[in-house]
C-alpha cells in the first residue's frame, strides 16, 4: 500500500506532468455533488480509455466532475467529443476551461492511460480506512403515515438514509413528502410510479411499459429534489424484484424462474440504458401479513453481522438494509424498533450512508 507522503507526491508529479500548462481543456463527463457518485461515472469510462481520466472538486460550486482527456485547445477538445461513443455521449458532456492561476479545480483522483491504479488524495484514504462497516438503510414503498415515524427517527439519530417512494403515492400524503424533502440526510428515491400494481409477472413482461412507469416516477419526483442533488437519474428499486445494475454490478432477482427472469432482464437493462441506476438489496427486515416486523432489532443486527464477517454483501463493507415504511406505524412500536436497530448499529461499530454514496 502507498503511504501518504508516497501518494501525495505521486498527484504532484502527475499534476506536473498532466498538466504542464497553466490553462487547460477537457471533456466534462459527469458533474455530481457526491463524490462516489463521480467514482461511479469513472467506471464507465475506465476499461478502455484513451486519455487521462481525472475527478477533480469545483472549489465555488462545489461539484465533482469526471473528466475526460486534456487538451490545449478548445478545438482539440471539441474534435474528440464529437467522437464520443454513445455510451458516453448520453451523460451529455461539456467542454470546459481548467485554470490554475485561478485555482478553481482541486485534485481528487488521476487515471493516467494505461494506469489501472486509482491515486487518491489524502483525505480519501483516510475515508477508505476508518469507515469499514457501513449500513444503508432503505425503505421502501412510502410516503405513508408511518413514514413520518421514520423521518422523525432518522433525524433525531443523525443518519443518512433512503427512502424509495411510489410516485403515484405521493399526492395522498403531500405534507409527508414535502417533510422527506426538506431533510438534507434523506434521500429520495424511485419505487417505480405504479409498483407494477402488484401483478409483477404481467408488468416485467412488458420491457418497454416498465421502462415508462420508472421514467414518469422519475419526472415527478426529480423535479422537487433537483436542488439536492446534480443528477437528472434518481436511484432506482424496483417492484417486487431484487435486483442490481450498477457499472459494476450486475445481478438479476434468482428468487424469479429461469424462463420468466429472461424476459424481464431486457427491462432490467433498458432501465440502465436509458440512464437510470438500479439497486436492489443484501438483507431484508421480513413482516408478517399484516405489516408487523417478524424479528427483533436484534435479530437483524445479528444477520447484518454475519453478512458483514463473511463478506456476502454485493459490495465490500457495505450492507443493504431493505424495510417497508408500513411495519414503522404506531401499531407496531415503530419508531422505538428504529430507534433501536439503529442505536443497536452504532453501539457495534457501524457508520451509515445512503445510497449515492453506494
């Protein structure tokens, strides 16, 4: 492994090297308020690049931005966007001027071409090393009464969190979305608008049906979060399946029969193609019939930890969580079993994001 001083000298010499002149052009990729939201644009670009990828900070706006290539000339820039692939062309890039007498841009990770190793900056390190369990806790199928005892909860502990939401929901509970949307450690994702109106098989059957319920989910609620956020693509889960398409993940719901999963994988894909993330989940807090969790906060804590010690989860170190907003009603103690599951991953070690930063 690199040591720090080993690595902070590396940046120089490349920034050196890279980037020789004082003014400069690249291709803008992506430009994300998260961070592992721009690490998430890099890994589209990274298995055959022909230029020097780098992410750097826009010190004023505060974005990440995945660029693509260096360039002496706007023109020369402009030559090779032009020739971009499809698969980067539809993150719409842009041309832009980096200047270091101005000092606007900082450094956060350089790909040289042919360097396969990341080179990241020292505060990043840090991050990789202190943060080794962490938990993302997602809710699904809100906004409903009982997802105002989540809200509650969830900012009382400090955590991030997300909540996929059914978009045809949301003009039935109005003030609780709104309330979900003023919290800046809630993130608001998409359930699909119908939730496939719970006749699953029928809906995936349709590739191009399902590809349109997630888009107008995604027209509505992307249009109240866009200050919260530089993506135009919510985070997306689907219905009833468990299922993942991230750049580097790739997995299909095998709880689906063979013959009616390849249908509904053409869906899957076209989701992905048309921009959006899908992501789907390591662990489940089950429910009887009527909503009630079938196990204590303990017992999912327990199976958290075991994930977590035999590294089962689909990404290192971090563990999907998945529950449904209707088990935290008042029927059920809902808000002191939150309160507890999450007091319960505190005490044991576990730190929280939500999930962009998956």
């Amino acid at each position: 492994m690199f040591s720090l001083s080993r690595i902070n000298f590396i940046l120089f010499f490349l920034s050196i090297n890279l980037f020789s002149n004082d003014e400069f052009y690249t291709i803008s990729i992506c430009s994300n308020i998260s961070y592992k939201d721009a690490v998430n644009c890099k890994n589209n670009i990274l298995k055959e690049h022909k230029y020097d990828i780098t992410i750097t900070k826009d010190k004023e706006a505060k974005y990440y931005r995945t660029n693509y290539g260096i360039f002496n000339s706007k023109e020369e820039a402009q030559k090779i966007k032009d020739t971009l692939p499809d698969s980067l062309d539809k993150f719409q890039p842009l041309i832009i001027k980096l200047d270091k007498k101005v000092s606007n841009f900082e450094f956060y990770e350089i790909y040289p071409i042919n360097q396969k190793t990341k080179i990241v900056e020292k505060e990043e390190l840090k991050k990789d090393i202190t943060n080794k369990k962490i938990a993302i806790l997602t809710f699904d199928d809100g906004p409903l009464r009982a997802t105002k005892n989540i809200l509650e909860v969830v900012n009382e502990e400090n955590i991030p969190a997300t909540m996929f939401f059914i978009a045809s929901q949301i003009e039935n509970f109005k003030s609780i979305y709104e309330q979900a949307l003023s919290y800046s450690n809630i993130t608001i994702a998409n359930h699909t608008y119908s939730h496939a109106n719970n006749k699953y098989k029928k809906f995936y059957s349709n590739p191009d049906l399902v590809v349109e319920d997630i888009i107008k989910a995604n027209s509505i609620i992307s249009e109240d979060r866009s200050s919260k956020t530089a993506s135009a693509f919510l985070p997306v889960r689907l219905a009833g399946r468990n299922v993942f398409r991230l750049p580097i993940i790739t997995k299909n719901d095998n709880m689906i029969k063979k013959e009616q999963r390849e249908i509904e994988i053409i869906g899957y894909d076209n989701i992905y193609k048309e921009g959006y993330y899908i992501y789907g989940w390591d662990i489940d807090w089950p429910y009887e019939p009527n909503g009630k969790p079938a196990k204590t906060p303990d017992e999912i804590l327990n199976s958290m930890e075991k994930i977590y010690s035999k590294n089962s989860s689909s990404k290192n170190n971090k563990v999907i969580l998945l529950m449904h907003d209707f088990m935290f009603s008042n029927n059920f103690n809902g808000k002191e079993n939150l309160k507890t599951l999450i007091q319960l991953l505190k005490e044991n070690g576990w730190s929280f994001e939500n999930i962009e930063n998956y």
